[in-house]
C-alpha cells in the first residue's frame, strides 16, 4: 500500500509551527482520513477513489453499500476488479429497497453469502411482494432452511 497522501486542509488549518514538526500532520490525517473507502466507492465519489484507492482498502462494504443503493453498475465494477465479494448485508439491503435487479444480478454471481430469511424478512418488511417472490422462487432457497416466524415477524 502506498503512503497516504495529506489531506489539502490539513495543509490550510494547521498553524505554521505545527507543520514544522513532520509526523504531526501526518498523525492529524490518519486521524481524519477513515480506514477504508468503501463509502466513497458506492457512492461513486471516484476523486476520493481514484486519490485514496492506493492507501486505502475496500472490504465487503463497498458491494453492501452499492447494493442497498440499487448500483448495479459499480457492482459490475467491484465485481470486475475486486475479489472481496459481499456479505448478507448486500441482498438485505437491496430486497428491503426493492432493488429487483440487484437482487437477481447477486443471486447469480454470490448466492452462497445471502441469508435467505433475512432478506425475506427484509422484502417483506418493507411491502415488496415482487423480491419476496424472487426470493422464496429462487433456485437457490431449497439449500437453506428459511425460518419463516422471524419473516412473518418483520411483516408485523
């Protein structure tokens, strides 16, 4: 990982005699800076990507976060060029959004990680008929065993 680069208003609201002494800035930075940028990744901010994505990790987040938003073009793109796939997260998040193609487009490339009562429950939580259906149809469902209480719980 490369060094990270200091952050322009570190530079503007540092008092001269504190950038004097080197390891300060850099210590406010780290300090500012947060440790991933998973966020700046789903929410397609590709300056902060493009100057942080060499110090900076990605972790599941980032497709998590990209699913709930329904982003199925940076989920190609993280799929495309990261090996850190996603978690349950990312099929909760994108069944209690109604994102529909999401959810099919993770059903087929990692239906390993999706908790299917889980994101029942979240589909039918939220009122999306359309997801629960994709769902409980799913060639997938007949390896899990669904606990339908805590689904019928979240309709409550």
């Amino acid at each position: 990982m490369t060094e990270l680069p200091l952050l322009i208003a570190i530079a503007l609201a540092l008092p001269s005699k504190h950038q004097a002494i080197d390891h300060i800035p850099h210590l406010i930075n780290h300090f500012l800076v947060p440790p991933t940028i998973d966020a700046a990744v789903y929410l397609d901010l590709q300056l902060v990507s493009k100057v942080f994505g060499d110090c900076r990790p990605l972790t599941v987040g980032a497709m998590d976060g990209a699913a709930a938003l329904g982003r199925l073009d940076i989920l190609d793109r993280l799929d495309a060029s990261r090996s850190e796939g996603c978690s349950a997260a990312a099929f909760n998040g994108a069944a209690a959004n109604n994102h529909l193609k999401v959810l099919k487009w993770l059903l087929r490339r990692h239906s390993h990680h999706c908790n299917f009562t889980e994101a029942l429950a979240s589909a039918a939580g939220a009122g999306h008929l359309r997801v629960v259906k994709v769902l409980t149809k799913s060639e997938y469902v007949g390896y899990h065993v669904l606990d339908y209480d805590v689904v019928m719980e979240a309709v409550v």
